[in-house]
C-alpha cells in the first residue's frame, strides 16, 4: 500500500507540492519552490505570438506604429 502511495505521489508532483496545515499543531509548511524553467517555457511563446501580432499589424498599416515611435522625445515613448 505504502509503494502504491509514493507512486501516486511521484506521478502527480504538482500536486505533491504547496502549503499543508498540521491539524495537530496548527501550523502551516509549504515546500513549493519557484520553477524558472518552466515559466520561461510558458511565457516565451507567450511573448513571441504578441510580437509577431504587433510587428503584422505594423506590416499591413505600413510600418505607420514604427514611424509614430520613432518620433523625436517626448512624443514617441508617451506613445508606448
């Protein structure tokens, strides 16, 4: 019983991690750790489809939200 446990545990690791409360003592331990890696991975394509969407519209309207940055200061980064 105890093995059949430990691999439930191993198979489903997200679960496995977060905050716990002990009910005896009332206190609360959490072992949750930050994954870079993986939010890297989900933000990446993320960050490149809103590139890719931004410089197509750029494309088609003329390269006109290019010219509009590129405007001598204040003017163009007020514009971002």
């Amino acid at each position: 019983m105890v093995a059949g446990y430990h691999a439930n545990i191993i198979a489903h690791a997200v679960c496995a991690q977060g905050p716990r409360c002990s009910i005896r003592t009332q206190n609360m331990y959490s072992d949750a750790v930050p994954d870079y890696l993986r939010m890297l991975a989900l933000n990446v394509p993320a960050a490149l489809l809103v590139l890719g969407f931004v410089f197509a519209i750029d494309d088609i309207t003329g390269f006109e939200i290019t010219e509009a940055i590129e405007l001598p200061p204040p003017y163009g980064p007020l514009l971002l």
